[in-house]
C-alpha cells in the first residue's frame, strides 16, 4: 500500500507541476510532496499516528542527530574532491555567463532540502521501517539500497559503477536510520553530499547544478573524476564510502524510539533476531 500511495501522489504531482519550467523545481517538489503523501497515509490508516513518527521528530536529539549527518555528508564530499584539487588532476574555472546571486543560493539550498527529505521519506521512512519489523534490518536495507542505486540509472552519465556507489549511499543512509532511529540523520547526510557537489561545481547524479560561479575542470579521467554523472562515478567515491561506514559507525548518535520498529516496554517481539546498533 505503501507503493501504490507513492504512485498515485506521484501521479498527481505531476500533472500538478508538470506546467513549470524548471526541471529542478518540478522533481524535487514531486519528490516531496510524494515522500510526505505516502508516508502520512500509511501511518495514519495503518498506524494511528501522525507524519512525525516515521523520524521526524522535532527535538534536541534530532538536531544533534541532523548536524552530525550534515558534517559527514559535506565531508565525505570534501574527501572527494579537495585531493584532487591539491594534487593538480582538477583545477577551478571561472564561469563567467553564470553569476552568483543571493537568491539562487536560497533556492538551491530549498531544492536540495526537498529532495533529500523526499528521499529519505520514500526510502528510508514507513516502508523501509515496517519491513524492518517484519523481516529483519539487512533483509530490508540491503535490497532498498540496491533498489536506490537501480532508479538512478535512467539519470544523465549513469554507469554500473555510479550505480553501484549510489546503492552502497543507499545502504550506509539506511544503516544510518537503524542507528538514530529517526530520519535526521540520514537527510543531513543526503543532504551534505548533494549541497557540497555544487558548491565545487560538479555534476551531482548527471545533474549541472551551478550557483558558485565555478566549475571544477578534471585533467585524470572519467575513472577519476566520474565524467557527465560526477563523483558518484568515481573510483574515488568507493573510499570515501568506506570512510563514511566508520564515521558513521563511530558518531555519538542520539538513538530515539521508534513506534514501528522498537517494542513498547514489556512487549514481546515476534523475532528473536537481535536489531544492530
């Protein structure tokens, strides 16, 4: 039912803002809407409970949880490209038809925002949690991951190995939701990664984002720099993800209680299989 919400509110999205003429705007708001739609009405049907218990709570923890996601996002970024830059395989080229301007940084950040909650709301919100509950934490993060990587396929410059490296983003967000049971930790991460690629004027999924006024010119190769597609395609990418496993592994996340996942108190859990931490 989950699925089905999702087409249809994605269905209806569309025809609503298939009338705009910024691409960027249209896919992000679909995404949003759709992720707020199926989610609402699963746990609401389902469930008895409001939007906020798929992770969105608004407390201390959850800002805690949010700031350590960001930090780790922008910085498996950083990790990307900044060596790159210092060891002279990319350099920085001025855009000059492109101007930086105020209001298009706010729209960037807005669009960006969307789509990582739109995201995480699809992936990694009701669905990807009853599952959980019902068959096991990897049974249902492995595959979702997978499927994640898979639907970015279609997207500009995609390969098999941009495919691959977006599942294994797909799987480290997911694990990171099993850690702080709320979704605020994998939006900060989703949303570091994809607000730090523009900002070096790379291409993020085979999207041009460009609002610095920069663009980061590549003299290695495709293998290097992830060609049309960006650094998800890039070999580079593969260590960073390995990097971002142990960070998040390591990080003092807040882990909350999750109404879909965690027994109450004095309950008795249907499998004996222990949930990691």
């Amino acid at each position: 039912m989950f699925v089905v919400f999702y087409v249809a509110s994605a269905q209806v999205a569309g025809w609503t803002l298939g009338g705009l003429d910024n691409p960027l705007l249209v896919g992000t708001s679909i995404m949003m809407l759709t992720g707020f739609t199926a989610n609402g009405l699963c746990l609401r049907i389902f469930e008895g409970r409001g939007l906020a218990d798929c992770g969105l709570w608004i407390n201390a923890s959850a800002g805690r949880n949010l700031l350590l996601g960001l930090g780790g996002g922008a910085g498996t970024a950083a990790l990307v490209l900044v060596p790159p830059v210092l060891l002279g395989m990319a350099h920085f080229n001025r855009m000059p038809d492109e101007p930086v301007s105020a209001s298009s940084v706010v729209f960037l950040v807005f669009m960006l925002a969307a789509g990582s909650l739109g995201e995480e709301l699809i992936f990694r919100g009701y669905g990807l949690q009853i599952m959980i509950a019902a068959v096991g934490p990897w049974a249902t993060i492995l595959p979702l991951g997978v499927l994640f990587g898979a639907l970015h396929y279609g997207n500009p410059g995609a390969t098999l190995l941009s495919s691959a490296i977006t599942a294994g983003f797909g799987i480290l967000f997911g694990y990171a939701y099993l850690r702080s049971r709320d979704l605020w930790l994998p939006i900060g991460l989703h949303f570091g990664w994809n607000f730090t690629l523009p900002l070096f004027g790379v291409n993020m999924s085979g999207l041009r984002i460009r609002v610095t006024g920069w663009e980061l010119s590549w003299s290695a190769g495709r293998l290097w720099s992830g060609g049309e597609y960006g650094p998800e395609a890039s070999v580079l990418t593969v260590g960073a993800l390995l990097l971002l496993l142990l960070y998040i592994r390591g990080i003092p996340v807040r882990r909350q209680i999750s109404p879909l996942i965690d027994p109450p108190e004095g309950a008795v859990c249907e499998t004996s299989q222990p949930l990691p931490s």
